[in-house]
C-alpha cells in the first residue's frame, strides 16, 4: 500500500436513490447494523436515504459504526425556498453525508457546476461532508475526452467551494453510462480517471489530494474487489446493491479484502496503459 492511501479510510456508501418503504429499510439497517456491530469492519460504511427516511435511519443505525446521509441539499442556508431542505437540519439531525451534483441531478434537475458548488459550501459550513459526484456519458467517452470532462466537472465545482481540508469533502467519479445499466467501468478505466482526478486536486491545494475519490456505476459483489483494489479508489457508491443487503454486505467485505492490495492493482492497471 502507498504511503498517501494509508491515510485514505475507504467508504463504502449506498446512494438508495428514491427507493425505499418503511418495512423494507427496516430489514436493510438492521441487517447493515449487524453486520457492522458483529464484525470489526475497517472501512467506513454509510448509507444516503430519501429525506423522509431520515429519522427512521437516525433511530435504526445510532450507536452503530454506520454514516447515514442525504441525497440533496440547499444551496441556500435558510429561508423562502420552499420544498428546500438545508444543511444545517440535515447537520442537526445527524447526517454526516450528502450527495450533490449527482449525474441524476445535473440531468433531470439541471444542475449547474455554480449550483453544486453552492450546495458542497453550504454542506461543508454546516459540517456535512459533500459528496460531489462527477462522470462523463457515454458519446464523452467515445469522444475520447473522459478525463478533460471529469476534470473540468471537478475545478469547475471546486472553483465554488475553493481549497478544503481533505475530510471536509469527498468526490465520486461516476460514469454516466455505467450507472443502473449493469456495465460497470474496468478496474484498469477506473484507475486512469481516479488518477487524473487525483492530479486534478493536487492543482487545487495542498493536502487536497488526500480527498478521497469513490467510484460508482453497476458496483456489484462480482465486481467490487477489482475495482476497490485500485491504488486510486477511495471506495464506492452503491446504487443498485445497496437495495439488497447481501449485496451491500458482500461489497462492504469486498472493500476490507482491499486494502493492502491497492499497489499491485495500481501496477496491473498502469501496464495497461499506453504511454
Ligand atoms: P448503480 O450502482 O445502480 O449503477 O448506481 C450508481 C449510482 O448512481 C450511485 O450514486
């Protein structure tokens, strides 16, 4: 292991998206709580639910070693915003997380790098920590321009929020054509665009390459291991398998059986890699 992923905890965290029911999630906590309680589980592990599921989080998973989070936030800190939830109620109830600039978002909602910078600001002086999503689509990607696209999406959003401590802030690169199709990236494609965005954030102060960087898309059991081994991923943000709690639980093991081998998945990955 290098020495900077030393210092790099993995996450793993489940983004529910708008799933969810009372007695479904019942189960899936408790199931997430107990696997957290009975193992002595090295990585970090969340869960980002739907607002309204938030309490019921906040009651199933307290005094469990488990991070519970928003999927939205807003870019305001009060007022006549109406529908708005805000980072200091998020914050207040106990939310460590939240997702903002999800590919979902900036799609359907059209988001803007000026607005998801607002929200990671807001989350950050409430003592939140944002999880600012990235990721290029699909005609990006055959346009060979994946990496300037993540990277702008990055400084973009950066240029709002400025430099960061490295815990204030987490960042998940996830490729728009790998999100609920089932087709994940390989580890080797990952790699390249974690690295690149880990460059990206050396540019943008120091320690700030310490942030650390999950990878999302069709993150399955099958597939975890590979992925969570990359020098450069921090870790991941399960959509889909977080629905399932033997899925959710196979790849939070998956991310414990990581660490240690990170270097040798970094070299496998670079030797693919043309110069
Ligand atoms: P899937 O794991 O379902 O592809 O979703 C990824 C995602 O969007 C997490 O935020």
């Amino acid at each position: 292991m290098t020495e900077v992923s030393k210092m790099r905890r993995k996450l793993v965290l489940g983004n529910w998206k708008m799933h969810g029911s009372i007695g479904a999630n019942g189960q899936l906590f408790e199931a997430i709580r107990q696997h957290a309680s009975q193992n002595d589980v090295p990585v970090e592990v969340g869960v980002c639910v739907p607002a309204p599921y938030l309490s019921q989080a906040k009651n199933a998973l307290s005094g469990a070693a488990v991070a519970w989070g928003a999927q939205d936030v807003s870019a305001y800190a009060s007022g006549a915003y109406t529908g708005e939830v805000s980072a200091a109620m998020l914050a207040e109830f106990g939310a460590r997380y939240v997702i903002v600039g999800h590919s979902e978002r900036r799609a359907y909602h059209r988001e803007t790098s000026e607005l998801i910078g607002a929200k990671a600001r807001q989350a950050i002086s409430a003592g939140l920590v944002p999880v600012i999503c990235v990721g290029e689509t699909m005609q990006e990607r055959d346009s060979g321009i994946a990496e300037q696209t993540v990277r702008d999406q990055l400084s973009d959003v950066l240029a709002f929020v400025g430099a960061e401590s490295p815990d204030r802030i987490v960042i998940a690169y996830e490729p728009v054509w790998a999100i609920g199709t089932g087709r994940s990236a390989s580890s080797a494609d990952a790699q390249t665009i974690h690295a690149a965005l880990r460059a990206c954030l050396r540019e943008h102060g120091t320690n700030m390459e310490q942030i650390r960087i999950l990878y999302g898309g069709s993150i399955k059991p099958n597939n975890a291991l590979g992925l969570l081994s990359c020098a450069d991923i921090d870790g991941g943000l399960i959509g889909g398998a977080s629905l399932s709690s033997d899925d959710f639980i196979s790849i939070i093991d998956s991310a414990c059986r990581a660490l240690g081998s990170e270097t040798r998945v970094a070299e496998v990955a670079n030797a693919g890699i043309k110069s």
